[in-house]
C-alpha cells in the first residue's frame, strides 16, 4: 500500500526545492543553454510536471493532463552524441513559451498531481500503476533531475547566478595517502528485487520502488581486487594534467598561472584534497597512467556493501538510513568536500566515500540485467541507453536526494561528458 500523504508530501518538497534551484538563476538567464548538449533552462521547468503528467495521470491513472501541447513540448529531454549532432529534439529550432506561461502550468500541474496522489484510485491492473510505479517514476524523476539543474548551473557564468544562503565550503582536509585495500574474492548482488504479492504478504523486498534498469536481482562472483582507500583527488590529478595526457577537467579553469575550482557561486584556488570531478575517458586514462584501471560494477558493489563475513549490506556503512555524517550527499552544499572527510561512510573495508562526494565511474557498459523489462510508466528510460556508448556510474553525489541512494540505483552517461559529478578511484586485479 503507497502512504499517499508521505507521497504527496514527497511531491512538494520536490517542487519546493525545484522552485529554489529556479530562484538561483537570474531570469536574463532563463532561456540560455548552460550545456550545448542540453536544453535550454526553460525546458526543465517545463518538463519537471510534464513529466510527472505524463508518468503519474496519463500513463498511470489514464486521465488528461492539464496542456497537451505543453506536455509534449515539454516531455523529453536530450542526449546527443556531440554538439554538431542535429537531431529532431534538439530544441535548436523550438519556440520556448514565456516563464509566466510555464510557472502557470506548473501550478495547474502541481493542483492535478497532488489531488491525484492524495485521492485517485490507484488501478493496479494498469501496468503503468503497479505497485504504483507511476506515482514513483514521477517522484524519483524530480528527484533526479535536481541534480542536471545543479550541474549545469555550474555551468553558467556566476554574474548570471545569485547565492541563496551560505554553505560554508570545507576546503582544508588533510591530503589523504594513497592506499589501497584488497578486497577478496566473494558474491556480490546487483541489482533489486522485484515484489511479489508474496513478498509483499511478508515484507521481504528491500524497496519500494526501483528503475527498469535495476531488475532483476543477481549475484555475481568477483575476483580478488586491489582498490583505492580515497577517490582521487584534485593533487593527485594535477601532475596528470601539467603533463598534458588530457584536457583540465571541466571544473578546473587557469588564471595567470594558477588552478582554480569553478565553484557554483565563485573561483576557488583549487582545493587539494576534493575529489577531481572528470569525464569516464579521462577517468580511464588516469588510471591507466597508474597501471591501473577503473572498477567494475560489479566490483563496486564488493566494495561499498560487501563485508569481510560474507554479508552485503544496504549502505557501505550499515544499515542506518542516509544523513550527511555518513556522506556527502542530499544537496548537502553545491561543491565536494575533502576526500575522507565523512569517516562514519566507510565502507566494511574501509573504503571512504563511495556513496557520497561524487558519483564513480565504472568500467562497466550501461546494460540491461537478466530479466530486464522496460517500465510501463516510463518505457524510453533505460532501453534507448542500452547502445554500448553509456558507462555505469554509482554511489552519490552532494546534489543527490537521500531517496535515490540505495545499492541498486544505476546512473549513467557518455564517456565523453564531462560535467556531472563524479570523481574517480582506481582499482587492479589482485
Ligand atoms: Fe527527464
């Protein structure tokens, strides 16, 4: 049974901190494209209750929205391979409608959708709405795409931002060393279970809800591994970049001679102890120069929820829910912390900060689990991404809800994107 106040009460908290993500943006701004492989910021205030429309009362309840044109303006985003990449939506050519047109439909939406999740029956007969699957794809889609408004407003210049409140940034950890651990060889689950009516009687299954992409549940045996204690950190990157083996990261920029961070709302001389956010290619390269090379996701999954007993547990730490002492994460400030500097998160074998402070890249192509089977609510989600040009990410960024965070969630992008948070650890074969 869905707790239909704790959901709608979800939902506004959604919009509440979509609305302040809004807020930070100067509205000059509104109709520009932080990221050329990305819509303008317009369509994502747009899309957020499309999105929920389409998912929760089309697709679930089989009722009418509250504007089909809007909806459909509005009702995906992009991924195109490079900027020169012109496709049908690629929103170059698209009339944007003005900001009190989208604000006005958000409101009807957001009147729609929380009179729907307080009060529609919920037909589970409808594939769309089983285990009310379109009431959490639209939850977790809010959810997630806070965090693409986040790093792409990273992306625009500060004059066009204005800082809210102030997040003191934690600039001064100590350098952590460099050492490794050995994992050994063991099972690792990926992925979820899928409830049953059974499961259900009993309260077996682990979630509520989980993507497309997350099922079925498998174990997987892992070889022995050698895996990085800490991420790696800008100081560690450094001399990888002054040798000119790959671009400065997106988040780097030079003023006369000296590294700065580019911070959400200012240049920071680069801090030395925060983790390199960079893209998969140059995260693979890096590790390479080491000898070495990135971690599976299967072998992730040993390192962040395994445990020298043979148990796996729901968070590398245990099993206590996520707050920020265990982690970076839940839009706990706009920029990273120093590597280690969240102790209580480390994992069974003392592995610091594998959820929380920037996602980590795998090694492992985006693909379907065995059983795979494309969501009724939302069919395009994972399947168009099983191309073989998406690599796995995992774990959990600062701009990550604390209700994404569970071993099972898959992200995933193109080798070559280099503006989401995520940071690098090597690994090698033991
Ligand atoms: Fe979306």
């Amino acid at each position: 049974m869905v707790h239909r106040e704790a959901a709608a009460e979800w939902y506004a908290r959604n919009r509440t901190r979509s609305r302040a993500l809004f807020d930070l943006i100067e509205p000059e701004a509104y109709y520009a494209r932080p990221i050329a492989l990305r819509n303008p910021i317009v369509f994502y205030e747009g899309h957020l209750p499309a999105f929920s429309i389409i998912a929760l009362i089309n697709r679930g309840l089989g009722r009418p929205g509250v504007d089909p044109r809007l909806e459909q303006l509005f009702a995906r985003g992009i991924d195109p391979e490079s900027e020169d990449d012109a496709t049908p939506r690629s929103g170059a050519d698209t009339r944007w409608p003005p900001r009190d047109e989208v604000l006005a439909f958000g409101v009807a939406a957001d009147a729609l959708i929380t009179d729907a999740i307080l009060h529609a029956p919920f037909d589970e007969s409808r594939p769309a709405m089983r285990r009310a699957e379109g009431l959490f794809t639209a939850l977790e889609h809010e959810a997630m795409h806070q965090e693409t408004l986040l790093y792409m407003w990273h992306r625009l210049p500060h004059g066009r931002k204005r800082r809210p409140v102030y997040l003191p940034y934690e600039l001064n950890g100590d350098l952590p060393g460099h050492a490794t651990v050995k994992v050994p060889a063991g099972a690792a689950t990926l992925g979820a279970l899928r409830r049953g009516p059974a499961d259900l009687a009993q309260g077996k299954h682990p979630i509520p809800f989980g993507w497309d992409n997350e099922f079925e549940a498998h174990s997987l045996d892992v070889p022995a591994f050698d895996v990085d204690v800490h991420s790696v950190t800008n100081a560690d990157y450094l001399p990888f970049v002054e040798a000119g083996h790959v671009e400065p990261p997106a988040f780097w920029l030079r003023e006369d001679g000296r590294w700065f961070w580019r911070g959400m709302f200012e240049n920071l001389p680069l801090p030395p102890a925060w983790p390199a956010y960079v893209s998969h290619e140059d995260a693979t390269a890096f590790a390479a120069s080491k000898g070495r090379r990135l971690l599976t996701e299967a072998e992730f999954h040993r390192a962040a929820y395994g445990t020298p007993s043979g148990d796996e547990r729901p968070f590398p730490w245990g099993t206590a829910g996520p707050d920020r002492t265990r982690g970076h994460f839940d839009f706990a400030s706009w920029d990273p912390v120093p590597a280690g500097a969240r102790p209580a998160g480390a994992s069974a074998w003392g592995i610091h900060d594998l959820v929380g402070n920037g996602w980590e890249w795998t090694s492992s192509l985006f693909a379907p689990f065995p059983g795979f089977v494309p969501m009724a609510s939302y069919p395009e989600y994972s399947a168009e991404f099983f191309d073989g040009q998406h690599y796995v990410m995992k774990g959990a960024s600062s701009a990550t809800a604390k209700e994404l965070i569970r071993p099972s969630f898959r992200n995933w992008f193109r080798p070559n994107y280099p503006y989401v948070y995520a940071k690098v650890r090597t690994a090698a074969s033991a």
